[in-house]
C-alpha cells in the first residue's frame, strides 16, 4: 500500500523502489489475498484513500506479476502448516509465497528474519533493510 500512497513519506520512497525493482526484474509474485487487502486499504487507510478507478488500475497493473490465487486448497495447507504462529490471514500470505517458490516474502507486518520453511521475512520499510 505505501508504494501508492504518496502522503506515507519515506515508507512511500522505500515501497516504491521495491516494487519498481521487482516490476523491472519480473521477480514479483502476489497473492489475490493480497491484491484484495490492497484494494481495500487503497480505499479505506491510506493518508489519502483512492478512488474506484486508481485503485483498479494499481491492482491491474500487479496483475503483470506472478500472481497466486488463494483457493480452498489454499487456505487448507496454510492451516496444516506446522511451526507457523501467526494470524491464519499471515498464514495464507506465507503459503502462497511458499507456493510460488518465492525465498524473500516482504512483509511490515511479520518479523523481520523470520522463516517459514525456505522463506524469510524482510521488512523494507525499516533501515536494516
């Protein structure tokens, strides 16, 4: 979301870069969880909440990414993962980037360095990045 929202500051700057390195680089990978949570806070709890219409055409453009969709059987192996201790919404984000094969999944609100699996957490809103 801060990569859209341009009143976030130096968490806009940060979002921003990354998701024009991972545009570039064709290394992004999305979930429709995700997607869909990004509509709803590009509408609801960015600084300055977006319209219908740019908040579709942000969501369109990430569907250029690897996109992973979160079905039944989705939502089944991320509550079967053992050794996952978060909210079952993490858990499912967590599944899918393990799913799509991804090693970094970039996310504020897990632990920093955590690991799932083979993947881990990188916050890249904070100075350690």
């Amino acid at each position: 979301m801060y990569a859209h929202d341009t009143a976030a500051g130096e968490k806009h700057r940060r979002a921003k870069a990354l998701v024009e390195e991972l545009s570039e680089t064709r290394s992004g990978v999305v979930s429709t969880q995700v997607l869909q949570e990004l509509a709803v806070n590009l509408r609801r709890k960015a600084r300055k909440p977006l319209d219908a219409k740019a908040t579709r055409d942000i969501v369109s453009d990430y569907l250029a990414w690897q996109v992973v969709v979160n079905g039944g059987d989705s939502i089944l192996e991320a509550l079967s993962k053992r050794g996952i201790r978060c909210r079952s919404g993490d858990a499912l984000v967590i599944q899918a980037a393990d799913a799509a094969g991804a090693e970094i999944l970039y996310s504020e609100d897990l632990s920093d360095g955590q690991r799932y699996g083979t993947v881990r957490v990188r916050n890249p809103l904070t100075n350690g990045e």
